[in-house]
C-alpha cells in the first residue's frame, strides 16, 4: 500500500516492457504483501499460544464490543488509502454513462449476489464464515485497487472517480445491503438468517465510523494539501510518507486477530482453506465479466481495465471491521476478513498480467499499447 505512488512509474514501464516486468516493477512492500501478511499471521499465532492473557488485556480496553487498539489499527489502516484518491477528477468521467452504469451493476448488483451464492454453495455448515464473506462481498474496492489498475494501464482518472463513488456510497448504503443479503434475502430463499448479533444500526455505526472518518480525514488531507503546497508536492512528498501505515495498520490488525483466534485456526486449517475458495472463483469471475462487458461495449482497453478491476477489488478493511464491531473480534467472520488480502494480492496480481496480455485483442491498443490511457503527473 506505501507503494501507490511508485506504482505509476511500474505503471508507465509496464506498458513497454510487457507483463513479464509487473511484479519485479512493484513497491518492495507491495510485492512481497502476501509475505509479510503470512509473516502476520505465523507471529499472532505465536502470541496466541506465548501469551494465554492477551484477549483479556484487549477486552479490558474496549468500547462496547471494539478494542480499542484493533480500533486504532483499523483506522490507520483505512485513512492512507482515502487520502490517495483524487477526488476532484471526476469531470468527464462522470459524464461517461456506459463506464458509471456498468461499474454499480457489477460493485453493487452483481458482486454482493455473486459473493452471497459463492458463500452457501462452499460454507453452507459454516455459518460465520459464509457470513463474513457476504459483508467482503458488500465491501467495495477503495484506493488499493489503484494500483492495479494503474500496473495495468488503466484510466487512473476514472478508477479514482470510481473508488471515490465507491467509498461514498458504502458510507450511504452498507447497513440496508446488509440487512439485505444476511436477513431478509435469506428469509426469502428458506434459509438459515444470520444470528442475532446482526444489527443493521451495528453495521452502519461501524461503517460511519471506520469508513467515514477517513474517508473524511482522507478528503480533508487532499483538499488542504493540495491547496497549501500543490498536486505535485503532496503525491510525491506526503503520501510517500503517510502510506506505509496503512500496511502498518494492516498487519497489527493481522497480528491481534489471529493471536486471539489462534486455537481455531490450528485446529480447523481446512475451514481457513474453505474460505479461500470461494474468494478465488469471485476474483476470477467478477474481473473476467468486467473485462468482457467492456469490450462488448466498447470502451476501450483502459476504461476495460478500470471496470474490471474495480469490479473484482473489495474493501477487506472495511470489511474487517465491520466484523469485529458486529461480530467480535474473536469470531469467525472477522477471521473470513483477515483471509480475504492474503488471496486478494497475488490474485489480483496475477490478473494484471492477464489484462497486459489480452489488451491487444481491443482496438485502441492494437497501434500502441499505452494509447488512450489517461495519465496525470
């Protein structure tokens, strides 16, 4: 994540070096994420079972059912990302019909439908994983996906208005898709509803607050930064500096929830790997659907790009969070969060080299392979 700027040079050089150099290309930090996420994970289970009283220290630091550290952590986690968007280029992309209504078809009807079939059909015996993954379905990309984007020479001006609407809307429409998806479509299917610890006022506070003030802070950082010191300053002075958190964040997120959730996890690692197919199939058919529609429609190989990448990325730190705030921080769909980025890094990575390979098979790209893509400085 400390890597986005960086990105655009990776971006740049992707696009005449072909996709064999996308990876060598990324952040240090970026490239090995799925590394230090393991790394993570193996020191929380050692905390786990090196320091029996850790849940107890965290729980006598709590607001409500919310550790207050966890808290800290996710917060830190989402405010870097929300400050890297640029959310004055919206413009002409807005005015783009095809790009916007495509885009909310597959993040907002698509997706979560796609994300809550994949969860019954694989974790039907597993009701608190498959929950977790409905609310990673309801979580939405946010600026991570930028950097996706960018390794595969997409519209970075329109994935940003797209992360940018994404992030908004969450704040607006989160707690009903969630009583949607866990409560009332259930009902509807004669399935088993979530348990009674779901609570849509729950999850919208948790979306208010664990998307909402950075999403805030985020806007605020932008807007005065720029104001102060210009576009070019902030993007190559300060976010350098106030990116890596996020993955800082990130990790001691990582570190505590599978310290306190160690005992399950050794215990039943074939559920953990449960959870990760569903995800692998959601990746692999959200972007490939984005991909497609957008040739059929026509715009072009980086708008394509965006959509599909925008389509298949999701907020795992929103989703994170919403599951400790609801669930607890010990529970199983916390945990269902906690796997989405270990499977979503290389996934997607993967996926950038397919988009760098199938570019030529649309038509703005068959005289040069960077034509049509919206840069800035």
């Amino acid at each position: 994540m400390s890597g986005m700027m960086r990105a655009t040079t990776a971006a740049e050089s992707a696009s005449t070096a072909g996709p064999g150099a996308v990876l060598a290309r990324l952040p240090v930090l970026d490239r090995w994420l799925p590394l230090w996420i393991l790394a993570a994970m193996a020191l929380g289970l050692a905390l786990g079972r090196l320091v029996p009283g850790l849940a107890a220290a965290l729980d006598a630091v709590a607001i409500g059912s919310v550790s207050v550290p966890i808290a800290i952590g996710l917060l830190v986690m989402m405010y870097p990302v929300l400050a890297r968007v640029r959310y004055s280029d919206t413009g002409h992309v807005l005015t783009d019909r095809r790009l916007m209504i495509t885009s909310l078809i597959l993040n907002w009807l698509i997706g979560p439908a796609l994300m809550f079939a994949l969860a019954w059909l694989f974790l039907p015996d597993l009701p608190a994983y498959r929950t977790g993954l409905i609310i990673v379905g309801l979580a939405r990309c946010i600026a991570m996906v930028l950097i996706w984007n960018d390794l595969a020479c997409g519209d970075r001006e329109a994935a940003a208005v797209l992360v940018a609407i994404n992030s908004i809307f969450q704040v607006i429409a989160f707690g009903a898709l969630g009583w949607f998806y866990l409560q009332l479509l259930p009902s509807w299917l004669g399935l088993p509803t979530t348990s009674a610890a779901f609570s849509v006022a729950t999850i919208t506070g948790s979306v208010l607050i664990f998307l909402g003030i950075p999403l805030a802070a985020g806007y605020l950082t932008r807007t005065i930064g720029e104001r102060a010191k210009g576009r070019e300053w902030y993007e190559s002075r300060l976010l350098p500096r106030i990116g890596p958190f996020a993955l800082y964040g990130l990790l001691f997120t990582i570190v505590v929830l599978f310290a306190l959730q160690g005992h399950t996890i050794t215990e039943q690692p074939l559920e953990v790997a449960r959870i990760a197919a569903p995800l692998l199939i959601y990746f692999g058919l959200t972007f490939t659907s984005g991909m497609i529609i957008g040739r059929l429609l026509d715009l072009g190989y980086p708008k394509t790009t965006t959509l599909a990448f925008t389509a298949a990325g999701n907020n795992f730190e929103l989703a994170i969070a919403v599951a400790i705030a609801t669930f607890g921080v010990t529970s199983g769909q916390a945990l269902a969060g906690v796997v989405g980025p270990l499977i979503e890094v290389p996934v997607l990575v993967a996926l950038v080299y397919v988009a760098l390979r199938v570019r030529r098979c649309y038509p703005d790209q068959n005289s040069s392979p960077s034509k049509g893509t919206t840069r800035h400085a």
